[in-house]
C-alpha cells in the first residue's frame, strides 16, 4: 500500500472522448440519489453476471437547533442509514455478491454483512475472510475486552490484540494476543508462548505455511517460524527474511559484539554493523548495509559495493530481481546506484521505484532545497516536498504527490490535479496505498481528502472523475449516474 532509468520516459495518454469510446465499453448502472460531491465511497456488488452499485454520501441533517453530519449506504435503490459515519472502507466477498462494511451510531459499533448486523461493539479490528471465502474474520472490542470472530465462532476474551493473518496458503489463522499481562501467538488452535512483550518483524513466506516473528523471552530474544525456534540473543532481531517457502530463514544478529548474517548453519562476517536485509523477490538474492573497519558498504549476495560516506538504509530490487537499487552518499552527495549504472550528484535522495518491465526507475531529488521527480531524461519539478512515487502496474505510467506554494496536488505526466487538502488511496490507510490503476496502466483511483472528509476520484481519459476501482471495475459518475466500464 517501489527499476534501472529509462532512456527515455512518457505517459501513455490516451485521449479520447465519450463519443470515441464503442458504446459497450461503458454501461449505465443506475441514477444517485445525491449530489456526485458528497458520495465519500463507491462500489459494485455483482450478482449474476448484473451489477449493482453501491455508494456512502455525507449529508447534512438539521435537526433541531445544531446540523448535524450523517452517512447513508445505498445498495441499488435501497438506503440505509443514517449512521453517525461508515467507518473506513466497505469491503466485498472473494465472489463480489456480499457487502462488509462497519457503521458507527451513538459511539457503537456495527458489521454490517449484507442483511445481517453484528455488534455493538467497541470497536472493529482486521476485517478478512476464511480460505473458502464462507466464513468472515475480524477483531472485537467489547467492554475493554478484545475477541476474535471466526465464522459464527467467538474466541476470547483478550485483554489486547494485535495482529491478525493468514498464511500465504490461506489455510492457518494467526494472530497476537495478551492474556494476563503476558503476550501469545495463536497459530490455528495452538498457543505460542508466553512472551514478555507483543512480538516484532511478523514475515509470511510468499506461499505456503511459513511464518517468522521475533519474541522476547526472560529478556532474551529469539525468532520463532513455523518448525522451529532459533536463539537465544541478547539483542532484538530487527533483520529477518524468509524463503519463498518458509523453510529457511536468513537474519542479521548481533553476537559477541560483533553483527552477523545468518543462514541456516552459514555465517557471513563479522561487521562491526549490519541492517536493512532485503530479499529479492524471486527470493535468490539478499543485499544488505555493513559497516567494515568504520567503512559503509552493500552487500549482495558475495559482491561487495563501496565504500561510502554513511550506512545505506534502503534497498530495493527491481521486479525480475535482477537489479539492485539504493541512494548512497559519496564525497558529502547523494547518487543514485542502480547495478552497475550511477546518477546524481544531489543534495539528497528520498524515494526511488522500478516500473513494472524492471528496466524504467524514476526517483525524487532535492537540489538547492526544492524537490524534482527524475525519469529517465525528464526531471519534473521543483516542488515544495514529493510523495507516493508509484508506476502503473502495465506500462510506464507515474503518478505522485506533489506540494506546490504549500497545496497538494496529484501529478499524472503532464496533468496536474487539485488542490486537495491530502491524497491517498483508503482512508484507512491514507499512507500505504497511494494509487490503485485498472489493468489498462492508465486509469487509476485514489482518494483525496478535502474539508476533512475523503473522497473517491477517478482519473480516465485525461480526465479527473468521482469514481473507484473495485476488482477491476471501472466506476465513475457523471450528470449524477454511475457507469460502470469494463477495461
């Protein structure tokens, strides 16, 4: 919720209008029953190959002497509400026909799942759903205490949850708990167990069962996985990765005063420092920071990059794990050092990404105290601060934040978008998700907020719309109907 630089970079704008589009391309789902403005979230239930939209609007109500702010869901034509507010966002089941969402009313909290309520609760927590996709799952909070709902099962009371996961395979519920001042980890029906403190570094493997997390136990940490418990160590564990298929776990620990990476029965060092372990995502190469003899280096693999003025904190692969990328600092500046290839000097480097063909990378740099956005021979800018650096996941498209004369905007290659008071792409999570783009690589969603309240936009066709994208349904609104469009 990140590619070497492109010889050249462009935006893919396919412009066209309406009446350009073949007429299926879009369909007609229904009117609203509100102004476009204040619908804050939009959806698609789908049922028997039709689709009914869903939508929240805030509306202002007086009643009696003070206005008052309600939200309202409708299904189709049906209304619900008014709720004090639909929290976050609404959620839909792995077959698209039943809508989750939670509502607030008189400080309480409801799950509403299609045309069953749950609560009140104190608060809702984690909303997912069992691998068959019958059964849903979510945290509780009831008069202080915290629960687990599993299907029709309620497991608890906690006095404090954390936590809650699948296994990559979806067949392993896991979650975090504390019980009597002491912290567990259930695993399927099995406690993990007791911990001095809530566990750190949490890794699933990419498939499978494999899980690892890191535990303090009588002061002592250990790493925990699902076969086995390595340690103990004095010092926390704050590096660890997992094979692709959980069986092996590769960390950098600190033993005798001296750091070390470890794999299996393997050893790599020692380095008076080492931190930021970072695996491909092929899961084949790892490339870590180590301090050598007061000197700054990367490690990959066997190869050995450096030295350099301060300790690299951030590395990323490009998609086909191919590349290596990070910011490094040489003479007091900052480049920019993708495999073999260098760029800079800058004053400083923040954010860097690939683009999904591996071969694209653009990055943000500060130079003379303004930030620019680099693209292979485009340097974009200068702006007062630049954020959710993010490519399309088909094709070169980039979009990102961008500060200008202290308003947000949102920078699509030569489009320009706001002002808006902030962007992200969930309220829930207004710092993870930046951009969610259609399979076409140019029409993505987000949500921006403005006068403290989000709002789903949707930019297509060159154009800025109040829209979403829900399982690769494109959905917007335009003279107050909702369409929906197949890419």
């Amino acid at each position: 919720m990140g590619q070497p630089l492109c010889r050249f970079f462009y935006l893919w704008a396919i412009v066209f209008t309406f009446l350009a589009v073949p007429a299926w391309a879009h369909e007609l789902l229904d009117d609203i029953v509100c102004d476009a403005h204040q619908v804050t979230q939009l959806g698609v239930l789908t049922s028997q190959d039709a689709y009914l939209p869903v939508y929240v609007y805030r509306q202002e109500l007086h009643d009696g002497m003070e206005p008052v702010t309600k939200d309202f869901l409708v299904i189709g034509h049906e209304k619900q509400g008014p709720y004090d507010r639909v929290a976050s966002s609404f959620r839909f089941s792995p077959d698209g026909q039943t809508l989750i969402y939670e509502a607030v009313t008189d400080e309480k909290h409801y799950l509403m799942v299609g045309n069953e309520q749950r609560g009140p609760y104190d608060a809702v927590h984690w909303v997912g759903f069992t691998p068959n996709g019958q059964g849903l799952v979510y945290g509780a909070e009831i008069d202080a205490k915290h629960y687990v709902m599993v299907g029709s099962e309620k497991r608890g009371p906690y006095d404090w949850l954390g936590l809650i996961s699948f296994t990559a395979d979806g067949q392993t519920l896991i979650y975090e708990v504390q019980i009597d001042e002491q912290y567990y980890v259930i695993v399927g029906n099995k406690k993990q167990g007791p911990y001095d403190t809530g566990i750190w570094n949490f890794t699933l493997s990419s498939r499978g069962q494999g899980f690892a997390y890191v535990a303090q136990i009588d002061g002592q940490y250990y790493i925990v996985t699902n076969t086995k418990k390595l340690g103990p160590y004095a010092s926390r564990i704050d590096d660890l990765v997992l094979s692709p298929d959980g069986q092996g776990v590769v960390y950098l620990a600190s033993t005798g005063g001296d750091f070390y990476l470890i794999a299996g029965n393997q050893k790599t060092g020692p380095y008076d420092l080492a931190s930021s372990l970072t695996l491909a995502p092929n899961g084949r190469a790892l490339a870590y920071a180590a301090n050598i003899n007061d000197r700054n280096y990367v490690i990959k693999d066997k190869e050995k990059f450096g030295p350099y003025d301060q300790n690299v904190a951030n590395f990323i692969f490009s998609p086909d794990s191919k590349t290596l990328a990070y910011a490094a600092s040489i003479n007091g500046q900052e480049y920019l050092v993708a495999g073999n290839k260098k760029w800079g000097p800058h004053d400083w480097i923040a954010l860097f990404t690939f683009g999904a063909d591996s071969t694209t990378l653009a990055y943000t740099a500060t130079i003379d105290g303004s930030y620019y956005v680099m693209a292979g021979n485009k340097k974009m800018g200068p702006y007062e601060n630049v954020g959710h650096l993010t490519f399309a996941s088909h094709g070169p498209s980039l979009a990102y934040t961008a500060e200008i004369n202290g308003q947000k905007y949102l920078i699509f290659g030569q489009k320009k978008l706001g002002p808006y008071d902030d962007v992200s792409a969930d309220p829930a999570w207004p710092e993870d998700h930046p951009f969610t783009f259609a399979s076409d690589g140019q029409t993505f969603a987000y949500q921006v907020r403005i006068d403290d309240d989000f709002k789903p936009r949707l930019f297509m066709n060159n154009e800025e719309y109040i829209g979403s994208i829900h399982n690769d349904h494109i959905l917007y609104i335009k003279e107050n109907k909702i369409y929906r469009k197949a890419p």
